[in-house]
C-alpha cells in the first residue's frame, strides 16, 4: 500500500498494480478499493493501476464538511506523486460479482 498526501494534509492509501500507461480507479461511492479490486487487477495486465481509497473510506483520511473539490485534490495528489499524467476510471454503481458495498 502506498499513500500521497491531499492539499488539506490528508493521507490517501492506493495500491499500486500492473505497468504501463497509469489509469487511476475511482471506486464508487461507499466502496473502498477492495471493492475494485478485480477491476484492478484486470486492467494492470496493460496499465499502472492505482486503485486508492477515496476520503473518508479505507485507509485514507477526511476532513470535514464534505467538498467535491477534495475529492479532486486527492486526485491531483495521486496523479503529480505518479508521473503527472494519468487516465481517470470510474463510475456511480457497484460492479455487480465485484465485491459487496454498502
């Protein structure tokens, strides 16, 4: 697990997986990167995955109140400590068989 630190200070935990062009996934709401795991997994066969955990779940930290904007910061975070490029995957449901969110 590696971890890069948000604007605000807070920490966000990703694994890192496969090589090549990087993509980060962005599990959907209430998910953690459990969650998009094997989605991870699959794409690492041809990108650098960096599957993190958004604020507030897993391993990464929070500030309150809620903001997108921190949101964005914390992929700012990912993509500047990883190269300053990155393609961005996610959506707004669960992967059906992919693990169980709340």
């Amino acid at each position: 697990m590696g971890k890069v630190t948000s604007a605000d200070g807070r920490p966000v935990s990703f694994d890192r997986l496969g090589g090549g062009p990087p993509v980060i996934v962005v599990a959907p709401a209430l998910c953690d990167r459990t969650d998009t795991h094997a989605l991870a997994e699959r794409l690492a066969s041809s990108h650098t995955v960096l599957n993190y955990d958004r604020r507030g779940r897993g391993d990464s930290g929070d500030t309150q109140p809620y903001a997108v904007v921190r949101e964005v910061e914390d992929i700012a975070a990912l993509i500047s400590a990883n190269g300053g490029a990155a393609a961005v995957y996610g959506h707004s449901l669960r992967i059906p068989d992919h693990g169980q969110c709340p």
